[in-house]
C-alpha cells in the first residue's frame, strides 16, 4: 500500500496559473477549465498513471468526433454528387483516425501491474461503449450507399472504376475510403498489441471479451466490397 500512496500524483504544476489563464480569453473560447476539469483529480485516482489513460481515451473521443463530423459531411458532399470535394474531405477523416493509432503507444509505457492498480476503477466500462467509435462505424454504411448509388446513377462497374485510375473522380473518392478503412484497421492493429501487453495474451476484457477475439476483428472491413473489387483487379492481370 505504501507503494500506492508513491503512486499517487505529487500536485499539479499548472495549478498556480490556472485561475489567471482561466480568465483569458483564449481559455474563454477553448473552454479549458471544462475540458481540464474532466479528469479524475488527484485524491480520486487508484494509481497516477488514470491520468495516462484518461488522457489517451479522452483525446480519442475528440479526435473521433471530429472523424465522425467529417464523414458525415463526406455523406452530404457525395449525396451533392461532389465526389472530389467528399475524397478531400475524407483524407480529414483518416488523419484523425491515424493520429489516434500513433497516440495508443504511450501506453506501451504503463507497466501492466500499475494498469491492475486502475482497472477497477473502470467498473465494467469497456472501449467497446466507446461513442465515437459507434459512431464511426455507424456512418461507414453511409457513406458505402451514398457513394454506390452515384457509382450505379453514372452505370460504372466496380471493375470499371478500378481500371479507371486518378483521372476518375469515382475512383479517387473510393481510394479514400478505403484509405479510411486502412487507418481503421492499423487503429484495431496497434490497440490489439496494447491490450495484449497490458492484460496478456490470454487476458479478458472488462466486458468479457477475450483479447483473442479482439485479434479476429483484424479482418474487418468497413468498406469489404470495394477491398474485394479491387482485389478482383488485381486478380485479372
Ligand atoms: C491498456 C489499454 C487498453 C486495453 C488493455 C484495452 C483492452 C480492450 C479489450 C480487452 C477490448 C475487448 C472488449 C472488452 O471486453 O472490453 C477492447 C475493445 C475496445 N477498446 Fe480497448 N483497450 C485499451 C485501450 C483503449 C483505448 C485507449 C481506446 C480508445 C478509445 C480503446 C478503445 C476500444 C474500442 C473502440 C474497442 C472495440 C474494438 C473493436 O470494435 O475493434 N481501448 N479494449
């Protein structure tokens, strides 16, 4: 226990300056007292490192809202029949997801028994209740539909719009999308190796997930039948 106490956070340096920034009017508009206060305060957490992990998560909910406002954007430009703008629109999307993935290696650095000290203050929460990440997941059949039926209102064929190539607007815009499902996918990837180093191979998630399972979702596809049509491509020649 006295480890635990070691554990706990020795105060927070910003504290003095924070009534002034508060105040300011760059903290008015960012709203940072809210945003800072959203963390577990220092004679709440279990273990120091809830502020690592909180942090991580927190971040990802913002950064996979912002993912979600653009591709829902992305379903409206497409639905306007602007494809190029909506492919633009989607490379925001995948930078957002990509800059969650590169953000899961900071816990690499929690050792796994500090993550035990902190665990129980999750309760059953689980990333699986993660709303950006429904979110995400919810839009993505979406965007598929808006994007097939201006695909099937020109008459091009999957196959058609492959061999296209970048002068095809079609084409650029299913690229991102598959980009997207790219980024998703390195995201399961990465998330996949911290869970197996923090709670084992052999671990159980907080709801009852086996960390093997996590594994099998490796293979999903947002956008499956574009991978499969442009495999298809590769197939041909
Ligand atoms: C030490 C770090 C982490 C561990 C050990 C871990 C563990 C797990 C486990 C075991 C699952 C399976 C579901 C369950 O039973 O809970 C899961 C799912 C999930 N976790 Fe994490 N996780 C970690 C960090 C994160 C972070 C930082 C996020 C970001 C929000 C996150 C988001 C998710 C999501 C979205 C799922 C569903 C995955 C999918 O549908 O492919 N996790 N996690």
């Amino acid at each position: 226990m006295e480890a635990l106490a070691q554990d706990k956070p020795s105060g927070c340096p910003m504290a003095a300056d924070a009534s002034a920034a508060a105040r300011s009017e760059y903290a008015s508009y960012m709203r940072t007292e809210e945003l800072l206060g959203l963390q577990r305060r220092d004679e709440e957490v279990l273990h120091r490192d809830e502020r690592l992990f909180q942090c991580v998560h927190q971040s990802t909910e913002l950064w996979l809202k912002q993912a979600g406002f653009e591709m829902a954007h992305a379903v409206w430009l497409i639905e306007a029949g602007r494809l190029s703008a909506a492919a633009q629109i989607l490379v925001r999307a995948s930078k957002c997801v990509d800059t969650i993935a590169q953000q899961l290696d900071i816990l690499a650095r929690m050792a796994s028994f500090d993550f035990g000290v902190l665990r129980p203050a999750l309760g059953q929460g689980s990333g699986l209740e993660s709303p950006g990440w429904r979110n995400l997941r919810a839009l993505a059949p979406r965007l598929l539909a808006a994007f097939t039926a201006q695909r099937e209102a020109r008459g091009v064929t999957l196959q058609d719009m492959f061999r296209a190539g970048p002068d095809s607007a079609l084409y650029v815009l299913a690229e991102a999308l598959l980009d997207l499902d790219a980024k998703v996918s390195t995201w399961r990837l990465q998330h996949l190796a911290i869970a197996v180093r923090t709670i084992g191979d052999g671990g159980i998630g907080t709801k009852g997930m086996p960390v093997q399972t996590l594994g099998g979702l490796l293979a999903h596809r947002l956008f499956a039948e574009l991978w499969s049509a442009r495999s298809a491509t590769a197939a041909a020649y």
